[in-house]
C-alpha cells in the first residue's frame, strides 16, 4: 500500500471512528422512561421523543444493543488501525508488502501454533 493511500485509510478510519464515538454519546444521553422511572430529558426533546419512541418499541433493549455494537465496531476500527501500523511500515521504513520475510515468518508461525494446538485437542481425546 502506498503511503498516500495508507494516510488516506487512517484519516477515514479516524473519522469514522469519531462519528461513531458521537453517536455513543448522543445514546448515552437518552433519558427515555424504563419501567416506572421517568428520569429528567438531557437532549431537545425533539430528539429525546425518537430515542423514546425507539426505547418502546424495542422494550428498552434497543440502545444498549447499539451501543454495545457500536464499541464493537470501535474496536474492530481500533485494530484496523493498529494493522495499519504494523503491517506497513517497518523499522527501516519499508512498506509491509516490500519485506514478505515478516508477513512468511508470520504465517509459519501461525501454521506451527495452529498444528500444536490440534495435536494437543488430539492428544486431550485419546486419553
């Protein structure tokens, strides 16, 4: 991946990671009624009677659901970063898909850690 288009992916992810982070907020800001509880509305109430409305029609599970997807999907967005940055430049500046030794050397890894791991399932069943 070319510098530029990595910088382009960053600034993206970076941007959807704080439009996602303002909807959070703006959930976490609900005060619709659960139960016998009437908390006080924080938000417009032009807003606060949609987040209300969406609260009743999914019995109150609806905006925990979300959020609890949304800081999934941050996360996943967090890692996509963390990729980025390991996997395309290196300590001599090189981009990731230049040096394969890395990217190989990964992969037996994985094929090594993966085949002990079957061999010790195999082994836990016979005995």
């Amino acid at each position: 991946m070319e510098q530029k288009e990595q910088t382009g992916r960053k600034k993206m992810i970076l941007a959807t990671k704080q439009i996602c982070k303002e909807f959070q907020d703006l959930l976490s800001q609900d005060r619709s009624p659960l139960g016998s509880s009437r908390p006080t509305p924080i938000l417009d109430l032009d807003i606060q009677r949609h987040l209300t409305h969406f609260s009743l029609i999914t019995h109150g599970f609806g905006t925990p659901a979300i959020c609890a997807a949304l800081s999934t999907f941050q996360t996943v967005l967090s890692e996509m970063l963390n990729y980025l940055e390991k996997h395309t430049t290196n300590k001599n500046g090189t981009t990731g898909e230049l040096s394969q030794g890395n990217v190989n050397s990964d992969k037996v890894t994985l094929r090594k850690n993966s085949e002990v791991s079957v061999k010790d399932s195999k082994t836990e069943k016979s005995e």
